[in-house]
C-alpha cells in the first residue's frame, strides 16, 4: 500500500471516531445534526427592536457555542460565543444586552458536533 492511502485511511478512522465518540472536540458549526437550540422572539420592553430568547433544548451540555447577529444584507453586526451552555438553561439577547434585534435581522447559533441554526426576525 501507498503511504498516502495510510495515511488517509488512519485519518478517516480518526475523524469517525471523534464524529462518534466525542462530537464536543469538534469545531462550532461542524456536526450532522442541527443545533438543539430554540428560539422565541418578543417586544423589548426597554429600548428598541425585539429580544430574542434561546434556550438548550437538550439533556446535556452545549459546547463552544457561537452566536452571530447578522443584518438583512449578511454583514455581521455582533457575536458572543460560550463555551459551555448547561440543559435547560435560557438567555436572552436584546437591547439591554447590547444586540439590536429588528425586522429583517438574522441570528444563527452553531456548537460543537451540530451544524449552525438561523432564525429570521
């Protein structure tokens, strides 16, 4: 055998494996399923535009979580990540928070082992 069919072959094994057996070493955004995350939007009580609620969905730990607010024209107008969201536990994102959420923005969140999500205000 070649050495680079080797190697590609140990490589495949490899990334397979950490696909499988450990999805939170993997790069925010790279996964197979969509992120557990949901989403709510309501008027700001204080200030302007809306606040956005996000919740983790799920039954375990988020990591590496990114968080992009984006305007209708794709410019990125703000971003947080964090790196650990534990189950079941809620934020929100609005104008005391410093994220200017109004018609036509867009927000998307990715984490380890899931692709991004994005939801449209």
């Amino acid at each position: 055998m070649k050495a680079s069919s080797i190697f590609f072959a140990v490589f495949a094994a490899i990334t397979a494996a950490v696909f499988i057996f450990a999805p939170d070493r993997l790069p925010s955004g790279v996964g197979i399923t969509p992120v557990p995350i949901e989403a709510y939007a309501r008027p700001s009580i204080f200030g302007q535009g809306q606040v956005a609620g996000l919740k983790n969905s799920t039954g375990k730990t988020l990591h590496n979580v990114e968080i992009s607010l984006f305007e209708a024209d794709g410019k990125m107008i703000k971003g947080a990540m964090r790196e650990q969201w534990p189950p079941g536990e809620s934020m929100e994102l609005g104008w005391l928070e410093g994220w200017k959420i109004n018609k036509g923005t867009r927000l998307k969140a990715s984490a380890s082992g899931y692709f991004p999500k994005s939801w449209q205000y």
